[in-house]
C-alpha cells in the first residue's frame, strides 16, 4: 500500500481543475459555457467524490496500521537553507479530509438547486472548487511554510466567498472584516514560524518537536522567546477559528450564501485553526503557559459565544455564535491535553452544523417567495413559526441537528461533548462549571431557535400563492428537470414593522395591495407546476440533509470506548500517532462511570430544553392558561426583577457583548482620529516648516534685490550697521552672562 501513501499528494489538486475550466471557458467561449451553466456542477461534484475515495481509502489503511507515512521532494537547496515540500499522510490528516470532502459533496449538490437562479452560478463553483484544494493542501502539509501557503489560500477563497454578493454594501463590509481579521492572526502565525525556524533551523514537524523538546529539557533556550513564538503560532489558530477576542468576523461572515456557511464556518475553515493547534500539539504540551492559555481562551470563547447566541433573531447569526462556543469546546478539550475528545467533537459538530446550517438555508429558501430577497426577512426568526406543516422534511432533520448540539443521546454531539465535559472536571472544576453551564445554555438558544422557527402559530398568514418559473436563460439541470421557484420574490410585506417586539407572538396580515398583485402574478403565469408557498424545498436540496441526519444519527458510535466494547479498529482513528507524541488517550470507562456522567450531562441539557419550552414554546401557553405564569410574577418587585434580568441578557447579546462597539470606538474610530491628527501635523508642521523656509527665501531675496542699488556708501553702511549691532549683543552677553568666545 506503500504506493497509495506516496501518490496522496494528487488529493488536494484533484478539485483544482474544475476552477481552471470554468476560468478558461468564461474568458474564451463564456457564451457556450453559461447556456450549459448547470452542467458544471457534474465535474466538481466528480472530483471532489474521487479525492473522498482516496481519502477514505488512506483512513482505512490509518485504521488498520496506524503509522505515519511522509513524503518529501526538495525545492530549494544550498549550503545554508534547504526547503522539501511534500506530504504527510496520518490520523489527523485522515479525519480532516474525510471531513472536508464529504461535507463539500452535499453542499455542492445543495448548492446545484439553492444557487440555480443567482447570476454568479459558475463563479461560485469555481471559487467553491480551489477553497477545497486549498483546505485539502493545507491538512496534508508536511511543514510550516507550505501550510502558510494553503494557509493564505484559504484566507483568499474565503474572503471571496464571503464577498460573494459583493455588490451588497453590508456584505462588502463583511469580507473586508473578515479579511482584515484574519490577518491580524496570519501576521502572527508568520512570526511564530520565523521565530521557530531561528530556534530549530527547520520547518519540519518532526524535526521541530524532537529540537524544541530537547532544547527545554535542557534549558537550551530562552523559555520566554519560545513561549513567544508559540503564542504567535496560537494566534493563528485563534483568529482562523475565531476565538476570542477575534471572533467577531464569523457572525457578519453570514452574509455569505447559505451553502458557504455550512462548507467553509461549520465543517472546513474555521476547523483549520482547530487542525493547525492539534498538528503543532506536541510543541504546545512542553510548554505549559501555552496548555494554559489555549484553555483559557477555549473557555471564555465558549461561554462568550453561547450568551451572544441567547437573543440573536438572524437564524444563521445564531447558529454563527453557536459555532464560535462548539470551537470553543475543541479548543477547551485541546488545552487540557484531550487530544482524543476533541477530534471526536470535530468531527460530530462538522457534520451536525452543516446539518443545521443546509437546514437554516432550507428554511430562508421557503421565505424568500413571502417576504423578498431581503435577509433582515428571510432569515429573522420572529418572523417565522407555525413552519412545520409547510416544511415537514426540513423541521425533521433541523431537530435532530438540534437536539444533536444540545447533547441529547444518542445523537452525535452528545458522545464527543459528554467526553469533554467528563475530561474538564479532571483540569480544572472552575473550567467544568463554565462548561457544564455552557452545554444548558446551548440546549436553551438551540431549542429556541427550532421553536421560533416551527412552533406555534404562524406569525405572518402564509397565503396560497400559485406561480412557475419564467427564467431568462436556458437551463440544464444534472439532477433532471427543475423545479419551478416563486415568480414574485421581490414583493415585500408593506405592514412589516422593522421595530417587531423579539418575544412577540402576534400575528401579522399582508395588505390587501400585495395580495392583489400576487393574485394578478398567479392567474398570468398559472399553469400545471402550481406551489403553495412556504413549500418544502426540493429533492436535490433534501438529499443532503436526509445523508447528513444519517452522520448525526451514527457517527457517534466511533468513538463509544468501553472496557466491555470493542471498537479498537475506529478508536485508533482519534488516537494520535505515537511517532509524533503519546497524550494521555486512554479515556475508557465502563458502564457505571458512563451513566453517572451522561445522567449529569443530559440533566443539564434537559432542563434548557426545558426552559425554552416554557419562554418561546406552547408550554407558555398551556401555563398561562393555567394561571402559574400570573402567580409566579403576581409581586411587582419580582415582576420588575425579572424584567431586568431579562432585559441586561437580552441587551448583552443582542449588542453582541459590546465587543464589536468597543472595537469599533477604539480601532476604527481611533485609527481614523490618529490618522486625522498625523495628517494635520504632516501639512501644518511639516509642510509648513519646509513651506516657511521657501517663503521667507523669497522675501529675503526679494528684499536684498531692493536693496542693492550700486552705491558703494550704501553698503559700507550696512556693513557698519551689522558690526555694530553683533558688537553689542557680544558684550552684553559678555557683561551680564560671562559669556566668552575663548
């Protein structure tokens, strides 16, 4: 098998391709190539399907023989320096491919329907094709400097996917942040690693591990530098995976299409800086203010994340924030030195956030006809509810990726979060309390947002809208004919209150304007595709949701480790290489342990469903009807306590923490008063020292040229003049200061 390993390095530049062809046919034959528009998304989904073959095929062989397998060429050699590019082929690198091809398979054929009508079709698969060749070129990098290439690859298609409807001056704004953000952490991870280099002489990773431990063991070198360029390196990982305090791009980069949300911020980008912290973990271990410090950050960004996700009415927003506070978990997980609990949550939260990400654009996909293109619309929870009888696949499959983030049994998240939760209280229990509060507070905001979403009645009447796709090109689908779309997507609700109370269960009319331009647009264009709008969306966008309810469903058991099961062969996936460095994996347990922490863990979960309920959920009701909910806030001091509380936590999240006004006062708006001041001391001190000098050699000189009128008198007075007035400066100084030439 030894031939595999070496040819692995074809993985990454498989999608390539895809991207140089669509380039080409868009700048020579651009005609031919959008009248079959719809047909490239055959080779992209082929591609990428062939590099998760191969992916596979290298996770099986980890599996069975669990060693490392590195693949070396020189590119640059000389007496001094010497550069090898290659590949390096282990566990971490298999679940991180396995997890990028997969998850870009579904999303791309999502993205064949959910991106048919946009304008951009092509150039969304081709940006969507070379961010996974960058993101499969990054986890299979044998050194620092070719992960910093695929590293600044990464960063570039992001920038690009985010922008994507750059035409939007919200969404240029959030690339732009997004960007600038990252580069914050890119600056520091390029410091990291020439500080390393200076230390070691090698980008190598082994070669790195075995000199830096040395070097400490021994006390070969200044602990403070190394921690120094450790943390520059853990800067890195910080703003890619948006960790605090540079989180604050991951939210605004939901302006992006829904599909870009669930590849590149649930399953693939934001893991990178998760894989860059697992893969330079051994150099991390020796150094134990690092260990502190990536724990330290995981759990404030994981407390952090879930209170600003509490009161977010952006379904996407809030499952952004949701996001940030499960990275927060793995990064928690990686600090304490659990290397094995924290790929297992890599792995379950990458496919149940991509679940509920293609779930949330499902759901923004059956508003869209009702309330326009506008996303302060669409996406607002507060205007949804009462979806289930429209959209009854989708709100099956957005539970089960709900229930899955709260931790609910036996779904996925709750094995590899339950294992994080039981590895804290053996750190620290201050960590396990913040974590332990957080998993609550996740099951809170999650059932939340699918109750906002599904429950209850619909806050807007959804009236019966007949209606046939009238496109404007020709179309081919690869999937087979396609669905007709809504015809009037731009008509918004006139009656719409953008100041729409958040607890608000009202329900509001469209005008009878709308519905008679709407009954015009219907009886014009009916014929036999008639929908009834919210509708479920269709079989292409379903598919991917109904295969990835099956990775939430099972993807848990591969990391079930009791003493009295044997799952030996898919536990030496999360188990790191011993050739790299031996953690402390050994987290077996049998059957007692296990009950008594998930009764703990699901107690917690249980009681934030539970509160949900009771604040957003018929449950309300059914209290009020009963009259508990009147008798427990009966006291106005209570009733005008409860109302505090409620209103700091809701002001606290929905302001988002004030971390981004601070940030804005003191970096933007800060930036731009400093750079107002430089430029009035560059024009009025600097130019006017240079513009004073030229003016006054203009006058002297003119001044000088009246002056000489030819007379030799003239100018023996002058001369005199000049004498006299030196002379008596001299010996006043002289006099009175002892002031002497000698």
């Amino acid at each position: 098998m030894e031939h595999i390993y070496k040819y692995a390095w074809i993985i990454p530049f498989l999608p390539f391709p895809v991207t140089m062809l669509i380039g080409f046919g868009l700048l020579l034959i651009p005609t031919a190539t959008k009248n079959i528009r719809r047909m490239w998304a055959f080779p992209s989904v082929l591609m990428l399907t062939i590099a998760m073959v191969f992916s596979a095929n290298l996770s099986i062989q980890q599996i069975n023989g669990n060693f490392i397998y590195q693949y070396l060429w020189s590119w640059t050699v000389n007496n001094d320096f010497s550069l090898e590019f290659g590949h390096l082929i282990d566990p971490l690198t298999s679940i991180m491919s396995i997890l990028i091809t997969t998850v870009g398979i579904l999303v791309l054929i999502y993205s064949e329907n959910y991106m048919s009508h946009d304008q951009g079709y092509l150039r969304f698969f081709a940006y969507m094709s070379f961010f996974t060749t960058s993101m499969l070129g990054l986890v299979t990098s044998s050194n620092l400097i070719q992960i910093y290439i695929f590293w600044e690859l990464v960063g570039m298609c992001s920038y690009l996917l985010i922008g994507f409807w750059f035409t939007r001056p919200i969404v240029a704004s959030a690339c732009q942040k997004a960007f600038v953000t990252n580069r914050i952490g890119d600056f520091g991870l390029l410091l990291g690693i020439l500080g390393l280099y200076w230390i070691t002489g090698s980008f190598e990773f082994r070669d790195l591990f075995e000199i830096v431990n040395n070097l400490v063991d021994y006390n070969g070198v200044d602990s403070l530098f190394v921690t120094l360029c450790a943390s520059f390196l853990f800067l890195g990982a910080v703003a890619k995976s948006a960790q605090f305090p540079l989180h604050i791009w991951l939210p605004d980069a939901m302006e992006g299409p829904t599909p870009i949300s669930a590849l590149i911020h649930a399953a693939t980008m934001v893991a990178a800086g998760i894989f860059l912290v697992a893969r330079l973990l051994p150099l991390f271990i020796v150094i134990p203010y690092i260990m502190n410090l990536i724990s330290l950050i995981g759990v404030i960004t994981v407390l952090l994340g879930a209170t600003l996700a509490v009161a977010q009415k952006d379904i996407k927003r809030s499952l952004a924030y949701s996001t940030i506070s499960q990275l927060g978990y793995i990064m928690l997980a990686l600090g304490i030195g659990s290397y094995r609990a924290a790929l297992f949550h890599l792995i379950t939260h990458a496919y149940s956030k991509a679940l509920l990400f293609l779930g949330s654009g499902s759901i923004i996909h059956s508003m869209e006809p009702i309330v326009g293109y506008s996303p302060d619309k669409s996406q607002n929870m507060v205007l949804m509810g009462g979806l289930t009888k429209y959209i009854p696949i989708t709100r099956i499959t957005f539970l089960l990726g709900t229930l899955s983030l709260c931790g609910i049994p036996p779904l996925a998240c709750f094995w590899s979060k339950d294992e994080i939760l039981n590895d804290s209280w053996l750190y620290s229990p201050i960590f396990a309390i913040i974590a332990s509060f957080t998993a609550g507070l996740t099951a809170f905001y999650m059932f939340r947002m699918y109750l906002l979403t599904f429950d209850g009645h619909s806050r807007i009447h959804f009236q019966n809208y007949s209606s046939t796709k009238n496109s404007s090109f020709s179309s081919i689908s690869l999937w087979g004919k396609e669905v007709p779309k809504a015809i009037n997507r731009n008509l918004l609700l006139s009656t719409m209150n953008n100041k729409i109370s958040f607890f608000s269960k009202d329900t509001y009319q469209i005008d009878n304007n709308l519905k008679n331009r709407v009954r015009y647009f219907s009886t014009y264009f009916r014929n036999k595709y008639t929908y009834t709008y919210p509708h479920e969306s269709e079989n292409t966008m379903l598919f991917p949701l109904l295969v990835l309810v099956l990775f939430t469903l099972f993807i848990g058991s591969i990391g079930i480790d009791f003493d009295r099961i044997d799952f030996d062969l898919l536990s030496k996936w999360l188990t790191p290489s011993k050739n790299f460095f031996h953690p402390n994996s050994n987290n077996s347990s049998d059957w007692y342990d296990f009950f008594k922490n998930a009764v703990f863990s699901v107690s917690i979960a249980l009681f934030g469903l539970f509160i949900a309920s009771i604040l957003y959920g018929s449950v309300y009701s059914s209290l009020q009807n009963l009259n508990l909910v009147n008798s427990f806030v009966k006291k106005s001091r209570r009733k005008i306590l409860l109302d505090q509380v409620k209103n700091v936590i809701y002001n606290w999240s929905y302001n988002r923490g004030y971390i981004d006004i601070f940030y804005t006062n003191i970096f933007t708006v800060g930036v731009r008063e400093l750079a107002k001041l430089i430029q009035f001391f560059d024009r009025h001190i600097i130019d006017g020292i240079t513009n004073g000098v030229g003016i006054a050699s203009f006058f002297i000189g003119e001044g000088v040229k009246y002056m000489g009128g030819g007379r030799i008198s003239s100018y023996l007075f002058l001369y005199l003049s000049y004498v006299s007035i030196f002379l008596f400066i001299f010996l006043f100084f002289q006099k009175f200061f002892h002031f002497s030439l000698l």
